[in-house]
C-alpha cells in the first residue's frame, strides 16, 4: 500500500487569469428579534410587517426566513441552517475587574446557561480577557458542547490543540474532556488568591490616585473589545458576547458624575488659587479614553456583534461599587450599551438573568435585501421598523453592515471555523469527499477519501503552496468524536501531469463509535486565502450488525497524486480490494449517459442470498427512476461479500444524479440504504 499512496510533490505553470469587468452585489442579511413589553418574542410576523432601511434610504426585503428555537420538533445539531438564523454566543470571562468569587460564580452560570438554555443548534464560543494579556481565544463557535464545558471549567487557563478551536479532541483522535472537580477558589486554590490579592492592589493604587495606571488598565481592556469585535467580522449572523464581570470604576472614562463632594472640592481649589490642584481628566473625563471607547462601539457595529455583559459581582451596596459614590456595573452599561446590548445586575442569581437574555431571543427573523457595494472601509448604518405589529413591541435588529477587506490571522482562524460549523459552501478550491464505515468493536474505521483539484491549487503559483487539510466528525449532538488536521505542501518545482490534469487524492483513516455523523473537510490555502469544503453523511453501525457500504466505482489506476494522511484508531488492513487487488474509490464518479459504468457494494454481516436489493437513479431536478444493475462477480471474503455490478444511468439527462441501492432481507422491514453522488455526462 506504500507504493498506492506514496506522497508526491508536484506543480503546475502558473496562468494567468483573464480580466473580468464584474458589478458585485451582495446580500445584506439582518437578524431581528420582536418582543413585547414583557420581553417576550412575538411570534408570526411576515415580511410585511417590516421595513428596512440602508443608511436611511428604504429598501426591498428579497428574502425573507424565521426560526422559533422554543419549537419542540425533533432538531439535530446538524441540521442545515441559514447561518444568520443561527444564534451564536461568545462567553467572554473578565479576569481583569473580577474577583475569584464572581469568577467562581459566573463559571456556574455560564455551565449551567449551556446546559439548560443553548438548543442543539446554537453555537457557543469561550474567551477570556484582562488588561495585561488583552483578549483569549479558547474555543471558537461550536456546536461541541465538551470543549466548551473545558474552557469554562478553566476561564483563562484553558488551552485547546485543534488549530480550528472547534473540539478539545487530540491530534490521537482521544477526548481530552471529563471532570473537571470545583474548588473553593478563594480557600483552596494558591493562584485564585494571588489575583484577588493582585485586583486588591490595583484599587489600593487607584485610592491613592494613581489615575494615569488606573485609567491605562481600563483602555488596555477596551482595546482587547475592539479587537474581539473585529475578529469577529468573519463570523457570519449576529454575534452575541456574554461578558461576565463586575465591571471597572466608569469615572476613569467618562469623568466622575454626581460626587457633589469632589466638586465643592475642586471649585474651593480653583477660587483660592490652587487650580492647579483640579484634575479635569477625573472630573470630566479624558478625550482619549473617549476616543477608544468611542472606536470599539464602531467596531461592534462593524462586525454586528452585541454586547450583553452579566453583573457577577451580585447585589452590592453602593460602598461596593468600584469606588465610592459609583456602582460596579455603570462600567458594564458603558460598554455594552452602546452595542444595543444590555446590562443584567443587582441579582445573585446569575442564571435568571440568562434566562432572561435566552427569552427575547427565542424568535429569530432574518430579512435580506441586495446592496451595491461602493466605498471599501464604508459603515452602513441599517435599522428596521416594524408595521402593523402588536402596541408596544419592541424591535431589536442588526445596526450596520461594513464593507471591509482582508482578514487578519484570528479571524482566518473563525472563517475556518465558520464554515466547518455551517455547511458554507466554497468556490476557492473544488473538493470532492467519500467516506464508509467498516464496522469493527469497539469503534468503525472509517476511510475518508478527498479528491482535491489540482488546477485550483497550482493557479498561480511561483513556491511551494502550503495546503491545510481538516476533517472533523460531528455526531448528532454536534460533538467532535474524531478529528484530522494535517499541512502538505505541493512544490511548483516537481509538477506532473496527474496534478495538472485531476489532482491530489488524500486518503485519511477516523475511529468512530456507532451513531450518526456529518464527516466535514475543509481544504484550506492559507497564502492564497483560498477555500473548498465538503461534507458527508454517515451511519456507523455496531460491531455485528448488518451494513452495507456506498457504491464504490473504482478510479483508473494513477490517475491521482495520492497522499496517506493521518490514521487513527487501532492498526487495520486496507479495506477495499478486489481479488486480493486494492482499489481506489472515486468520490466523484462520471457515467456516461450512454453507456455503463461499474461499481463494487460491499455486504457485511449478511447472507447475500437471503437479501433483496432495489437501485435508483435521481436526477438534479428530484425525478427518481428506477436503475438495473446487473451482477457481474460475486467475492466472499470473512464476515465480508463483494458484489461487483455493471449500471447504466437509466435514462437520467447529464448533469449531477445520485445512485441509491436499498438491501433488505427478505421477510423482514430492516433497511440498510447506501447512495453515492453521480455526474452523468453526454
């Protein structure tokens, strides 16, 4: 098997592309929530009830989808959903401006928050911040409710090894998740103590007004917002981060407010003489740090990302706020505020709270129009009346869209991300899967096999092109069981026709349990920031039972430029062969439309003279006709039997088809369906 899947270094000439004059016009597409006076969604409202406005000027709805996230219809983390329906929310723990107790508090609220209001299909991401490391990344948005569990057991401290931050599964393929036990942190943990002895100090230096320290650490942790918000751009919808923190002293913005005291005092200074004894940055504030809270509101804006920031520090008495005369959370209403987010506080009762916050969201519409980009860097401002809706309701709505370019690293990291999670489609690199599950105990191998094209890789190249492949298995849940993540390189220096001509074929080799799987590859070209992604559906049965793989049609021998990638899961033979002959499989099968194609169907566990099977042709357009295969061969191998078959496409016109053959014993209704995705040509 050395010599079938030895890995090649390969190239093409670089071509040159022909100038295209193209008007883009792209789909602007906005979230709305609609809630009574109560908070409530309301529910049932069309596209007639709303209009939408562009920079002030109205526009026309095109599109127009909702989803009730309250429904009790049966919703796997894998369904497909419009991405901008989808609800994503970035738990953002404050390490800055937060004490061990209101961490240990909000990491409560934030486990219980996943485990009893996120449905199947909302994504949740986890940070961290504070002034002196600025904005964490630890898990980006996932349906992998494991990994987020692990980086809210350890806000701060968590460290994934997916590059993707998608599972906290290992490069072995093994979960690194389990119980994680709770500590008192602020008895029995040494480095729980040293922060709160550290966040004592802070405010013993800004009693002693050292303003100048004091305000830095405030803009240090605003500038880490900004940058979350613009690593966020990338993320498709309308992002909802979940800042849990006591908040900062907000007279270190916006000046002291309503301290009578310090006035008088500051007013008897200027008369006597002293004026140079007033501080004006503390009683009204410094134009700087203005400018930067100022610049991160834009950003939000920019990216469509709300602030809704949790007041864990509790019910305080006004001697609690960060100084005297303020509360804690006034800080809080200065960020998140201006987002179009809100503050919850004055509550032990953190989850109610979220309660809350769940509630109003529970009704998502998402309107659409088209809009003729112009100036790059231009902020759109949007906004949406409702019409003939019920007295008092209250609209809630993405406030901008941004025409922006480029992306920086952490952003690529969530684009990556981003379309793993939700089925993006991409153009940049043209990728066809296969993938089957030989059954086996405790856990299926699983091969994967991707067929990467190679004029999509090579266009213009000059160096070697690194390649990023990802693979990730989501069970129904939407937890990782498996993962592959691997870079390859193709030199332009060694081309080859089988590069030029088709392209790269990777074979890789998963362990998974039995359950249903969406296996999702995304083939990645970091320096050409060029994308191709495709997903396949998956039962793995148990060890025992009955299975069939998908239609196998064999490639011509060297056509590809193939590659072994990673295998996990215990050592196991190559599985597809013929006569002793091992076989490569095509993902992307092409039948003449006049002519007959061959295919293998390999039957495990199953007495094939016991079995009836019926095959079917469906064309793009949905038509079924019924398909005749003929049985040329009959293979018995241990536990295993090889069925080889020649098919014609049964009258199905050129252009994509499927092939589906159902294998049932006779007298029984257990199905076992296997398809495989044709291209019929004239």
């Amino acid at each position: 098997m050395k010599s079938l899947f030895s890995a090649l270094l390969l190239l093409a000439a670089a071509m040159p592309l022909a100038a295209q004059i193209n008007v883009e016009v792209r789909v602007i597409e906005v979230p709305v929530t609609v809630t009574d006076r109560d908070g409530n969604p309301i529910r049932g409202l069309t596209a007639a009830n709303f209009q939408l406005f562009d920079d002030g000027k109205p526009q026309t709805i095109t599109a127009f989808d909702n989803i009730d996230f309250s429904s009790k219809a049966d919703v796997s983390a894998l369904s497909p959903l419009n991405p901008h329906a989808r609800r994503s929310f970035m738990l953002v723990f404050d390490l800055g401006y937060s004490d061990v107790k209101s961490i240990a508090r909000a990491r409560e609220a934030a486990t219980q928050f996943v485990k009893n209001n996120v449905q199947p299909r909302d994504l949740v991401a986890v940070g961290s911040v504070d002034p002196e490391k600025g904005f964490r990344l630890h898990t980006s948005f996932t349906t992998d409710r494991n990994a987020v569990a692990a980086a809210i057991a350890r806000p701060g401290q968590y460290l994934g090894n997916d590059p993707l931050q998608l599972s906290d599964v290992d490069s072995f393929g093994e979960s690194n998740s389990g119980p994680t036990p709770v500590q008192d942190d602020s008895t029995s943990n040494v480095r729980g103590a040293a922060a709160d002895e550290h966040l004592k100090a802070i405010k013993e230096m800004t009693l002693r007004n050292n303003r100048d320290f004091a305000v830095g650490r405030v803009m240090k942790e605003i500038e880490s917002f900004d940058l979350l918000a613009s690593t966020l751009r990338s993320v498709p919808g309308r992002k909802q981060v979940v800042l849990l923190s006591a908040g900062f002293d907000p007279s270190l913005v916006r000046g002291r407010r309503g301290n009578m005291q310090s006035d008088l005092a500051d007013m008897e200074r200027a008369t006597s003489g002293r004026a140079y004894l007033v501080d004006n940055d503390a009683r009204f504030g410094n134009t700087a740090s203005q400018n930067i809270l100022d610049g991160m509101v834009k950003t939000f804006k920019q990216a469509d990302v709300v602030m809704n920031a949790i007041d864990i520090g509790g019910v305080r008495t006004i001697d609690e706020g960060a100084v005297k005369g303020t509360t804690a959370n006034e800080g809080l209403h200065l960020l998140a505020d201006p987002t179009g987010g809100k503050v919850f506080e004055n509550t032990n009762t953190l989850g109610a709270n979220l309660d809350r916050m769940m509630r109003q969201q529970e009704v998502v519409y998402v309107l659409a129009f088209h809009a003729t980009p112009g100036k790059t860097g231009k902020l759109h401002n949007l906004s949406v009346k409702l019409v003939n809706g019920p007295p008092g309701a209250n609209v809630n709505s993405r406030i901008a869209w941004y025409e922006g370019s480029g992306e920086k690293p952490m952003e690529r990291v969530l684009t990556n991300a981003e379309i793993v999670v939700n089925d993006i489609a991409q153009n940049g690199v043209r990728v066809a899967a296969f993938a089957a599950a030989v059954p086996g105990a405790p856990k299926a191998s699983v091969p994967l096999f991707l067929e990467i094209n190679g004029e999509d890789l090579l266009r213009g190249a000059a160096k070697p092109v690194p390649v990023d492949v990802f693979v990730y298995a989501f069970d129904d849940s939407g937890v990782v069981r498996d993962r592959i993540y691997q870079r390859i390189t193709v030199d332009p220096a060694h081309a080859s026709d089988k590069l030029r001509q088709n392209g790269i074929k990777y074979f890789t080799m998963l362990a998974l349990p039995p359950g249903k799987y969406a296996l999702k590859s995304l083939v990645s070209l970091p320096e050409g920031d060029r994308r191709g992604f495709a997903r396949t559906d998956l039962v793995v049965g148990a060890a025992g039972d009955m299975a069939v793989l998908p239609p196998l049609f064999l490639d011509k021998p060297g056509q590809w430029a193939a590659i072994k990638g990673i295998e996990h899961g215990a050592a196991t033979a190559y599985p597809f062969l013929l006569d002793g002959e091992p076989f490569i499989p095509s993902a992307a099968p092409r039948l003449a439309a006049t002519g007959e194609g061959e295919f293998a169907l390999f039957l495990y566990n199953a007495n094939p003279e016991e079995m009836m099977m019926q095959a079917t042709v469906t064309d793009a357009a949905g038509t079924t006709r019924p398909a005749q295969p003929s049985l040329v061969r009959q293979i018995k191998g241990d536990g295993v039997t090889k069925l080889v078959f020649h098919v014609g496409p049964g009258g199905v016109a050129a252009g994509p088809a499927r092939l589906d053959v159902v294998i049932h014993k006779r007298g029984s209704a257990d199905l076992r369906k296997a398809s495989m995705p044709l291209i019929v040509t004239n």
